[in-house]
C-alpha cells in the first residue's frame, strides 16, 4: 500500500473507528504550515544574520590566506626568471636557487593550510547549522504540543511539505483546522527572553588549486 493510501486508510480508520468505538470520542484534527512557522520566528531570522556574518568572516580569512599564496606565486616566479639569466653568475644563481626552494616550501605548506582551513571551517559550520536548526525546530514543537495539550486535538499534520510519492500530505484543509497564527504569534512572543542560539551554516567556496612553478 502506498504512503499516500495509507495516510487516507488512517484517517478513515480513525473516523469512523472513533465514532463506534465511542460517542464520546471526538477526533479533533489541526494544521500547521511549518514552512512558514520557521521562517516567521525571530530566532530564525537572527540566525540568518548570524550566518552571513560568520560566512564573511570566514571568506575575509580565506581571502588573505589566498593573498598570501598568490604573492608567494609571483615571489617564485621572479626568482625563476633572474636564474635563467645568462649573466648570472654561479654564487648569484645557487643563492637563488636556495631561496627559490624555500619559497616554494612556503608555498607548498600554505596550500595545504588553505585546504584543510576550508574542510575544517565548512565541517564546524555544518555542525553549527544543524544545532541551529534542530533547537528552532525544538522550540516549536514544544509550543505546538502546548497547543495539542491544551485544545485536545487528535493529530496535527505540517501542511507545507509533500509525501513520499511527491504530493501535499493535506490535500485540503478548512481554514479553521490551522491554528498557523496562533504558533507564530506564541513563538514571537519569547523575544528578547529566549536564549538565543543560532548558528551558521556552511561556506561554498571552493578548494584552491594551485600549480607550484
């Protein structure tokens, strides 16, 4: 049986099985568009600028290391171009040569540098991102259960995203099931009093490919 038929079979069951069962059970159904209830909190929006403040400081780090590199490319560069003169005499060409090898050890370290700075900042963020989520995510599913607890519904369906097979788990809903508002309302409530905890998520930069001279 597919998702979709079965979700449908449940409801039915549920509706039906309810009213023999009992006269006195009632099956109270809600809605929640959980898209919209994330997007509307605060701590959602803080958290975004949050995020873009440590994506930048993250790329303003990465840009100067990537800085360093390229004036270490054009150190090397012009270190090759003096010991291919002909004019050049040994001693001059040996110093150069000495200091060709370093530089380009330098270079060498800070490539790698760059590169384990990029997977060990975008892991950090990813983490963050997560954590940042799941606690948004926490605080409202705690207020939809308050509402649950409080007003005795039986199920409560995320109106905003689709099943398994790729259509809306509610089809259709009267408006008077979604209690949407009232959620965004509860959770706004909270600021300035909630502990804020958001965090960023992952850079998208890309790994430096450098060629040494």
């Amino acid at each position: 049986m597919k998702p979709y038929f079965a979700l449908s079979a449940l409801l039915l069951t549920l509706a039906f099985g309810a009213g023999t069962a009992s006269a006195q059970v009632t099956l109270k159904i809600g809605t929640v568009d959980m898209k919209r209830v994330f997007e509307s909190y605060y701590r959602t929006k803080d958290a975004e600028a949050k995020i873009n403040e440590a994506r930048n400081a993250a790329k303003k780090e990465l840009e100067d290391r990537m800085d360093i590199a390229k004036k270490l490319v054009e150190e090397v560069r012009k270190l090759d171009d003096d010991i291919n003169k002909p004019e050049l005499s040994k001693e001059a060409k040996d110093q150069k040569l000495k200091i060709r090898s370093e530089k380009a050890g330098e270079l060498n370290n800070l490539d790698r540098e760059i590169r384990e700075f990029q997977q060990s900042r975008e892991k950090q963020l990813q983490e963050q991102s997560v954590r940042m989520r799941a606690g948004i995510v926490d605080d409202i599913k705690k207020v939809v259960d308050d509402k649950v607890k409080a007003d005795n519904y039986t199920l409560v369906f995320d109106k905003s995203g689709p099943s398994l097979n790729g259509v809306p788990v509610v089809l259709n809903a009267h408006e008077s099931y979604d209690f949407t508002d009232w959620v965004v309302t509860a959770l706004n409530k909270t600021k300035g009093t909630a502990t804020e905890t958001a965090a960023p998520v992952p850079i998208p930069v890309a790994t430096p490919k450098k060629k040494l001279p």
